[in-house]
C-alpha cells in the first residue's frame, strides 16, 4: 500500500520544488499556505495532464525499479520490502497501461521524454516487456 501511494509524492515534487515558477506550483502552494491540505492534494490529483516530466513516470525509473526488484526478490526476504516494490511496481505498470491503452488522454511518449527518438514499436515492445517483468514480479513474491 505503500509503494502504491508513494507514487503520488512524485506530483509534489513536481509541483512544490522541480517546477515552483509554474501555475500549478503556485496553487498548491497558496491552498497549502491557507492549510487546505486535502484541497490541494485533490487539487494535484485533478491537474495530473499538466504534469509531464515526472521523475517517477519516466523509462528510466522504470528500469531502476526492475534493479531494485530484482535485487529485492533475490536478496531480501522483508515482506515490508517486497510489498513496497510490488505496490510501486503496481501504480507504474498500470499507468503505462493506462496511458498506452488510453491515448486520448495521456501519450505513451511522455514516459520517453529522457530519452529521444524512439519509435513507436519500441514503444510497444517496452510496455510488453515491462509487463511481462512484472507478471513475474507478481508470481515470484
């Protein structure tokens, strides 16, 4: 549970110190000032489109969550450890699903955007790929 949620802190990071100059940063930051917490996290919820360079919704942290779960099935027997980087694995997998799937309403190339020039079959064979790890992510914990 968790792992699932902290990939919501990946859209505050965003908002309050990557990108503080931003219309979204300085709403946040003004409801949070008024101590409207729950407000502004719906708020930052709601406003997710606007966010597109997230640290955490990237290729990249992709692959640095495989290493980590690879080395978290073979060396760690914690169930705390193992749930965290199921319940985080959980939340990627399924936004690149639903963003690959869904293209109305996010596009997949966003997950790309540290990396350029890349087409969309590899695109593809990336988001089976990843999908396939976390199938045996899943039957191997």
């Amino acid at each position: 549970m968790i792992g699932f949620l902290f990939v919501f802190a990946d859209r505050l990071v965003y908002a309050l110190m990557s990108h503080p100059e931003a219309a979204l940063s300085l709403k946040l930051k003004e409801l949070f000032g008024k101590g409207k917490i729950v407000t502004g996290l719906a708020f930052a919820l709601t406003e997710r489109e606007k966010q597109d360079k997230l640290m955490m919704r990237s290729v990249l942290f992709l692959v640095v969550w495989a290493i980590l779960t690879v080395l978290t099935l073979t060396s760690i027997a914690n169930t705390f450890s193992r749930g965290f980087m199921l319940g985080l694995g959980t939340h990627l997998v399924f936004d690149l699903g639903w963003d690959y799937w869904t293209a109305g309403r996010r596009d997949i190339g966003l997950w790309f955007w540290q990396i350029r020039n890349v087409t969309k079959t590899e695109m593809t064979i990336f988001v089976w790929g990843t999908f396939v790890f976390y199938a045996l992510t899943v039957w191997f914990l």
